[in-house]
C-alpha cells in the first residue's frame, strides 16, 4: 500500500493582494506614471472594486500610510474602452508621518487637566 505524502508537501508562500498592488504602484510611480483601476485590473488580474479597497487600506498607518493620489484623467488621453464617465486615474507615494508637537499621549492624560492643576 502506497502512503499518501500530504503533508509533506509545502505550501507554496502567496503574496497578498495588498502587497502585489503597492508593489505595482510604487514601480509605476518610478516610472512617474499613473494607472486607471482598469489598467490595474489589467496588470494584476484582480477586480477593480478590490483593487479600490486595497488602494484606501494602503492608506491607514497600519499598512504603510501611503498617500494615494487620485485625479481625474484628461479628456484627450486615450481611454482604452473607458470613454464614459469620470476616469480616475491614481499614483502612490510614501508618505512621512509627523507628530503633532503639543498633542498629548494617551498615557500622559489631557495637557488641560495639567495646566489647571498648576
């Protein structure tokens, strides 16, 4: 009787969605170009609504706080099908986070609280 190797076999490492995205746009943004989500859809083979909901993570802090910008796309260009309505087309760039100077940290408690307290 032959003994079955299943669990011997490895799992082959997938990139997530997310990460084949950001990689796309931040290769596109060397190249000082911007992408449709249909194009992106063209590129990486996932919907457009999903591209679109990873697009707004990559902006939470979370999963890199990237500044995603989005313009409408010039009328003269050609639009490969896309000839009705608004086309938005979309960049990514690393965005630098700041912190506020003055803001209180939630361990320290509020800066009003301190001054009356004085």
């Amino acid at each position: 009787m032959r003994k079955i190797q299943g669990r011997e076999l490895r799992r082959i490492a997938r990139r997530r969605q997310r990460d084949v995205l950001c990689d796309v746009m931040l290769s596109a943004r060397q190249c000082e170009t911007r992408l449709t989500l249909d194009e992106l859809s063209k590129l990486t083979h996932y919907p457009p609504a999903s591209i679109s909901a990873q697009l707004r993570h990559l902006r939470k802090p979370e999963f890199g706080g990237y500044a995603v910008e989005k313009r409408q796309r010039a009328a003269g260009r050609f639009l490969r099908g896309e000839d009705f309505g608004t086309v938005w087309e979309y960049q990514l760039k690393r965005a630098i986070r700041r912190k506020v100077a003055g803001a209180p940290l939630r361990s320290e408690g509020s800066t009003v609280s301190t001054a009356l307290a004085r």
